[in-house]
C-alpha cells in the first residue's frame, strides 16, 4: 500500500498495514497534543517524498488506547518504525523534520 498522505488507522488496521508494508512509520498522537500538531506538517512532507517507498500512518490515542498500551506508548507525539513488520525504532517528543527523514531513509537503505 502506497499513498502520498499519512493514513488515519485503528490498532487492527495497523497490525494488518505491518503485514502488508516493508517500511512503516506511525505517528501516535491526540488532538489535544500541541507537540502532536507541530509534527503533523512533518509526517506530511516525508508521506509526500517517500510515499511511494513507505507507509505513514497515524493512531490516535484517544480513540484507541489499548493499542497505545500494547506499544508501550506513555508520552505523545511518539513515532514508531517498522521494518518487514518488526519495531526497528521508536522516537518519542517533536523532533525535526531532517531527523525523521535520516531514520526513514536508514530504513530504505
């Protein structure tokens, strides 16, 4: 599954998009999360430029807190990575855009 924009998932969602996608990258965050908010351009921009190499998803903790706890997520915004469906990495707070991008591209490499 490709697509140019980050994709809104549920928990199930998300464990069928690890089976299906060699590279993912999940964006944990609420609506109330100013942090959040700040890395939603981010999560856009690099959906944009590797859309085509990697999925970018995002779950809302609100909406799906179980699947937070089984990701150990305590702190938002928190991304997580995937490789051939294993966790490869985990960046939790605001982070730059180019520091997101070196991960991802670590990943496709």
């Amino acid at each position: 599954m490709s697509s140019k924009e980050p994709v809104d998932l549920t928990g199930r969602e998300l464990e069928s998009a690890k089976d299906e996608n060699s590279v993912m990258v999940v964006d944990f965050w609420a609506e109330w999360c100013g942090a959040c908010k700040m890395m939603e351009p981010i999560m856009d921009s690099l959906a944009e430029e590797y859309g085509d190499r990697v999925f970018f998803g995002k779950l809302n903790v609100g909406d799906d807190r179980k699947t937070a706890l089984e990701y150990q997520i305590s702190s938002i915004p928190a991304l997580i990575f995937f490789k051939n469906g294993e966790l490869a990495d985990k960046v939790v707070g605001a982070v730059s855009e180019e520091r997101l991008e070196k991960k991802v591209k670590e990943l496709i490499e």
